[in-house]
C-alpha cells in the first residue's frame, strides 16, 4: 500500500506563490511518475505536472508552464510543487498521485496507481 498526503494548499493573492509538498509512505521502493492534478468547481480533473522517479524528468501541462516547478527529494520520499505568479485560475484542489509501473500517459489520471486527499489552493484577485 502507498500512502500519500499533501501539505502546503492555503489562501494566496494572486501574484503569489505557495508550494506544496506530498509525502509518500508505505510502499518507498520503486515507483515510476508522480504527478500533480487538479481539480476546479464543476470541473474534471486536470494535469497539471508530472516527475519521473528515476531519472527526474519533467512534464508539464501549458497552461502552467513557465509559472509552476515540479520537483522531488527521494531520501525524503517527498514531491514538491513550486508554484509562482498565481492566478485566480489556478484555484482548486490539488492532489498528488503515484504512478508505480511504466505505461499509459504521464497526463493521464487513469494511468495512476495511488492518490492523496487533496489540499485546496485559493487565488484571489
């Protein structure tokens, strides 16, 4: 089993910055993606970013490139997501999730294993 919890969600003014942080438990060994999704009001759940395990390689969906930095510390078991010049747009619920075997697409929420709670991330303008 894998566990997953996300810190780091808050209130910010747009402009902002926050950075979350997802830590994994239970299963540490091996994994191949973790990603980051959100999910708006009334809205499906969306890619936001995705690492590599191994090998550290990034994905990004466009309308956070440039702005948002996915990053990972594996003696910590930990992922993070830096996320700078915020937008009322970026509001929603952010969930981090565990890709353990290679296969599908990096973007897609079908293709992950194990997910976290959520933590809510507030822009105002």
């Amino acid at each position: 089993q894998v566990q997953l919890v996300e810190s780091g969600g808050g209130l910010v003014q747009a402009g902002g910055s926050l950075r979350l942080s997802c830590t994994i438990s239970g299963r540490t060994l091996s994994r191949d993606t973790m990603g980051w999704f959100r999910q708006a009001p009334g809205k499906e759940r969306e890619f936001v970013a995705a690492i590599t395990w191994s090998a550290g390689s990034t994905y990004y969906a466009d309308a956070v490139k440039g702005r948002f930095t996915i990053s990972k510390d594996n003696a910590k078991n930990t992922v993070y997501l830096q996320m700078n010049s915020l937008k009322p747009e970026d509001t929603a619920v952010y969930y981090c999730a565990d890709r353990l075997y290679y296969g599908g697409t990096y973007s897609s929420q079908y293709d992950y294993d194990y997910w976290g709670q959520g933590t809510q991330v507030t822009v105002s303008s």
